[in-house]
C-alpha cells in the first residue's frame, strides 16, 4: 500500500474557462522570468484559442491546494521525417514556489499521454537559451537537444509575401 506521503499534492486536468485569468497571469510570469514583455494574449484569447470546437491548442492546469499554479499549452502536428503525428508543446509552465515537486514532469507526461492517445508519438519545444532551469530540467528527464534554425514569418513580412 502507497504511503500518503508518497502520493503527489496535486492534480492535472483539463484547462476551463474559470482558469483563464489565473493562466494568463502565468503566462506572464513565464515571459517575465525569459526577459520579455507579456505576449499580447488575454483570457477571452485563451478561451477562445483554447476551448470549444474552434480550439487551436489544448491546454492542462495543474492545481494544488485548489490553485492552478502550473500550465502546458501544445498542439497537434505532423512529423514527415518520422511520418508520424505528435505535439508541439508551445508552454510548459509551473509557478517558482511550486517547483520540485514533479509538477512539470507530470503537466510534460500528461501531454506525452495525450499525444499517444492520439496515435502521436514524439513531442517537440523550444526552451528560450538563458531559460537554464527549463534546460537542466528537460536534460534531466532524458530530452534531446533537437538541431533546427528558428524562423518566424510575422507582420510586415508575412504581410508582404501574402501580398506576392
């Protein structure tokens, strides 16, 4: 029989809509811990994007003590070099007094079961270089450093080619 004390203090589930403020904060707090500014997202952008059957991305909330104080936000995607599905996991977040409780490896484990249930069987991210807890944190679980160039077509130039 499983010690209470073995067993963890908190629970992961499904984002809902009562969570958006609370998400949104985190994400700012994550931006904040990178170095920059909040992303322009709010919680009507959150529910939208991330709820109901225009979802773009799905997202889980791990709660302890009746708080959300971490959060995974990732989506569906295709790999053709291993012509298979899987994620991309866009955040992966848990607030700093929070930490070292398996939180994370739980929220990132809770993703990797979401994925293989839907036949997926890789999932990526990207962890921003000074970011150096996040790094040691998916060194120590067994990740692999994925050689690739980020590239990012936005604004005026994704205008411009639209335009082409």
């Amino acid at each position: 029989m499983q010690e209470q004390a073995d067993r963890p203090d908190f629970s992961i589930r499904p984002m809902d809509a009562d969570d958006a403020d609370r998400v949104i904060a985190m994400i700012a707090a994550l931006s904040a811990h990178e170095g920059a500014p909040p992303p322009p997202m709010d919680a009507a952008s959150l529910v939208r994007w991330g709820l109901g059957p225009d979802a773009r991305f799905a997202a889980l909330v791990a709660e302890r003590r009746a708080k959300a104080v971490g959060y995974a936000l990732f989506h569906e995607s295709f790999h053709i070099g291993r012509a298979r599905p899987g994620s991309v996991l866009m955040d992966l977040y848990v607030d700093r007094g929070h930490r070292r409780r398996g939180i994370a490896r739980a929220l990132l484990a809770a993703v990797a079961r979401a994925t293989r249930a839907r036949d997926g069987d890789w999932v990526t991210w990207q962890a921003h270089p000074r970011n150096v807890e996040a790094i040691a944190f998916y060194e120590a679980i067994g990740a692999r450093r994925y050689a690739a160039a980020d590239f990012e077509l936005a604004d005026g130039a994704m205008a411009r080619i639209t335009l082409s």
